[in-house]
C-alpha cells in the first residue's frame, strides 16, 4: 500500500521528481551514475549541486543524463508519468524493478522528494539503479519506465510467459 500523499503540498509544488531532466527550472545534481557496475548505479552526493553551464561540460562528451541524477519540481500535468494524483513511474519501478540495496542511501532530495512521499522507502530501495539515460536498460527498467499504456502491455506480456 502507497504512502499517502500530502496532496495540498504536492499541488503548490513543494516536492522534486528525482528523475528529471538537467534544463528543468531549478533542476539539481544529486548523483552520478557509475557505468561500471552492472547495472548502473548512483553514487549520491554529500549535496544536492545547482545546474549550470559548468556542469552540464564536465559531462561531455556523454549527456549529462548519462553522468547525473537530477532532480526538479515535479512537472505533475506536463510529465507522461503523471496520472493526475500520482506518479506512476515510481509505482512502476516499486512493482518491477529490483531492490538495489535494503538500506536507505544518503540521499540529499528524500526530504522533498516525490517518490519518498509516495511510496517511502520502496523507492528509495531501488533509487541507486534509476539511471535517467541507459544505453542498455535491464528489461525491468524498459518496462517501469515506458508510459502507462506501454508498460501495461508489457507486464501482461509478462504475466502470459509465466
């Protein structure tokens, strides 16, 4: 069962998406992503860093979603994963991703973060192997972070192989 949602702070904004992207306004760094584990994994910052210029360079030549983690204001109605009360990318990622680590990472955005207050520590559980850009996505991260009619689709997919 969900965490209820402190909807009247979700609806002035107060809580942050931690699957942005960098040109969101007031976008932050919160990890970077380290491509040599399998799968990736973010390593969390001591503190959430400010986008700017300089740091979107220290990416290149990769894209700056390939090297960070970053989280904004949750867009709510202009996000695909938003079904008006909640975000169902975090509730797909609950359901099919696996856990990354049973302990809590020392994450600087869980105080305001979208997913914590939606889901708790579930999401938290499987934060570390959320990487926003994967050039080779395990299946269980295709399907948690495709638009609810795919990833319906693919679930019952799932559901007829077993």
């Amino acid at each position: 069962m969900a965490n209820p949602i402190d909807h009247e702070r979700s609806r002035a904004g107060d809580l942050r998406c931690p699957s942005a992207q960098p040109h969101v306004d007031r976008a932050q760094a919160f990890g970077l992503v380290d491509h040599g584990a399998s799968p990736p994994s973010v390593q969390f910052f001591e503190e959430a860093v400010p986008v700017d210029d300089e740091l979107l360079q220290l990416a290149a030549p990769l894209r700056p979603t390939e090297v960070f983690r970053f989280a904004s204001p949750c867009q709510g109605d202009a996000c695909t994963h938003w079904d008006g009360a909640d975000c169902q990318l975090v509730e797909r990622i609950v359901k099919l991703v696996p856990v990354a680590t049973l302990t809590l990472p020392p994450c600087r955005v869980r105080h305001d973060c979208r997913w914590f207050a939606q889901t708790g520590r579930r999401a938290c559980e499987r934060c570390p192997h959320v990487v926003t850009q994967d050039e080779n996505p395990t299946e269980q991260m295709t399907a948690a972070a495709a638009p609810a009619a795919a990833a319906t689709q693919k679930e019952e997919s799932h559901g007829e192989r077993r």
